[in-house]
C-alpha cells in the first residue's frame, strides 16, 4: 500500500470543483462556540487533546492552499466538512503513532522521506503534484511530512503482516483482503487504546476510516449543488469493535 492510496482510500476519488467560500471557516468559530467535551478541544485522546485552535488553524492553512491553486485543485467534500476533514487527519496521526508504540515499530526520518518521494513519483505520474492531492483530500500542506511518517509505519507493519516483503501487483487478492483484515484490526485497535472522544458539535468517530462524520444538522448546508456521494463504501462503524 501506497501514500496515494492512503488518500484515496481515506477520501475515495476526487470529484467535482466546490468553490470553497467562508463556510469552513466560519463553521469552526459556530461550532466551537458550544459547550465542548473539554474546554478548548477538538478531541482527546485520553490525557491529551486536539485544540479547537490548532484545528482552527490547521482549517485555515488548507482554506490558503486551496486558494492558492486557483481552481487546479479539486476538492472532494463540501466546505462546510473541512473541520472534519482536517479533524480526521490529525486523529489518524495520532492513532498512527499509537500503533506504531503498540507494535514496537520505530520509523527513520530516512524512511519517511523516501516514502514522502515515492508518494510524490505516484502524484506525478497522474499529473498532479503531491501537496495538491493532499489538499483535494482535506489534508493542509504543512501536515504532508507527517504523511511520509504514517505512511512508513504502515509499510513496516504490513511488512511484517507478511512475512518480510511487502504485497506486489502479483499478489493475489485473497492475500491482500487477509492482509488489510489484519491491518485494519491493529489500527482499530490502537484507535480504541486512545479513548478518543471528539467534541459532539464536530461529529462522532467513524473507526472503519478513523474520519470524524458530521451528524445531522451539526453544519449548515453548503452552498450550491450537493457533492455525489461515494459509491461502495461501507456503513461507518461508530464503535470500536475491532
């Protein structure tokens, strides 16, 4: 598995150009506004917490680069998603570092750069650029050298999943269904180690994805026509059952 196919399975494909406008932003200030789980966070994670500051400007460093792309970056959620989107990533970090600790893996800065390049060789050869697709999958550009990270300890573990060499494009499909089984119940494991609670008014915790969904009416609809909606993907698993 690839960095590129950690997006896109996290974000599925990209879709139709939403014209982004104020609504991300402003959807960080009214939500934050309500009584959160803990005063100032976005989520915790047992004694530790995700600021709703730091998501504010994290929110805004993805706002600026989109901008920036004057329409060559096409997003894949509506605006008034983006604190989720950004949310989920900053989780998936964080549970990417657990399961790092709870399976005794250590990632070199070494290795994080190359898997950072061989991300950037795979953007390039769809014709886009690494930062770019990030951004498209609601993932602020200056959180891209984390990617090369959670990238590397996934490669580790998936390479001990398998004995020692990492899945190619012979191998079969029954393997790599066994091997991403495996995957997925460490990560989801290493999730619930965390006791993660994210603020209500961001939504709840989809383990199947580690992505945070907003719960009915918690956001405004956006402006214009509705994003499509992804097809084949599977019902969000809300707790933990690993």
């Amino acid at each position: 598995m690839s960095a590129g196919e950690t997006l896109r399975r996290d974000a599925v494909v990209l879709r139709t150009p939403i014209t982004l406008t104020a609504a991300a932003l402003a959807a960080v200030v009214a939500l934050t506004a309500c009584t959160p789980i803990r005063m100032g966070a976005a989520a915790v994670l047992g004694n530790k917490q995700i600021s709703t500051a730091t998501l504010t400007a994290e929110v805004s460093n993805l706002d600026t680069a989109y901008k920036a792309g004057h329409g060559k970056i096409q997003l894949q959620f509506a605006a008034s998603e983006m604190p989720q989107e950004v949310l989920s990533w900053l989780l998936r970090f964080r549970v990417q570092e657990q399961l790092a600790v709870r399976e005794g893996i250590t990632v070199t800065d070494a290795e994080s750069q190359r898997a950072l390049a061989a991300a950037s060789a795979q953007a390039a050869q769809s014709g886009a650029t690494l930062t770019n697709l990030a951004v498209a999958n609601g993932l602020p550009p200056d959180q891209v050298p984390e990617l090369g990270r959670y990238q590397s300890i996934e490669n580790l573990l998936v390479l001990r999943l398998n004995g020692g060499k990492l899945p190619t494009s012979a191998t079969s499909s029954t393997v790599l269904q066994a091997l991403g089984a495996r995957y997925n119940r460490a990560q989801c494991l290493a999730a619930k180690s965390l006791a993660i609670k994210v603020n209500p008014q961001f939504g709840r915790l989809n383990y199947a994805q580690i992505s945070v969904i907003a719960d009915a009416n918690t956001l405004s609809a956006p402006e214009g026509p509705p994003s499509p909606k992804p097809t084949g993907t599977s019902a969000p698993e809300l707790s933990p059952s690993c």
